[in-house]
C-alpha cells in the first residue's frame, strides 16, 4: 500500500502547502506531493495544525508574500519558520 500525502502544493513556486489530513501533529514526518508534476518531498511539521490549514514550505519572513495555488494569498506579518502553521496569527490577507 502506498503512503498517502499530508499535505499538498500545487507548483513549485509555492511557499505554503495545505494540510489534506485529519489529526496532524508536530514531529509528524509529511509526505508532500506537488500536484503540478506529482512530485513528492518530506517535511517535518513543526506544529498542530488543522485539515484545510497550511504549513510553510521555507522560512518565511515578515514582509514576505505567501505563496498558494501560484496566487499571492496574503502577506506574511511575523516570521515563518519552515514547517509551521500558516494562519491569520502570521499572514494578512491583501484582500481587504
């Protein structure tokens, strides 16, 4: 039986992945899959974080635009640490 991903990134010009499992722990050792070319990668989750939630694929600094889907989806308000929750404590929509 095959391993089945933790999380997904749509291309590799992503920065933040999206958690696509239910009960995620920090430690857990994440098989990422790029859906662009299904490429796979490993990442260590570095927090709890929710189904439908992403996770920082790099270091991401404040100032810094996160990346999902090849769309700017906020702008990064305090640093990311690779493998860390990505969330409204830490990015800031440009939507509104």
């Amino acid at each position: 039986m095959s391993e089945i991903p933790h999380l997904l990134v749509h291309d590799h010009a992503d920065n933040v992945g999206v958690v696509v499992v239910e009960g995620l722990t920090a430690g857990t050792d994440m098989l990422c899959c790029v859906t662009h070319d299904n490429s796979t990668f490993r990442l260590k989750a570095g927090a709890d974080v929710p189904i439908g939630h992403k996770i920082a694929l790099k270091d991401l600094k404040a100032g810094d635009t996160a990346i999902k889907y090849g769309e700017d989806i906020g702008k990064v308000i305090a640093d990311i640490p690779k493998g860390a929750h990505v969330h409204t404590h830490n990015v800031k929509t440009k939507r509104w």
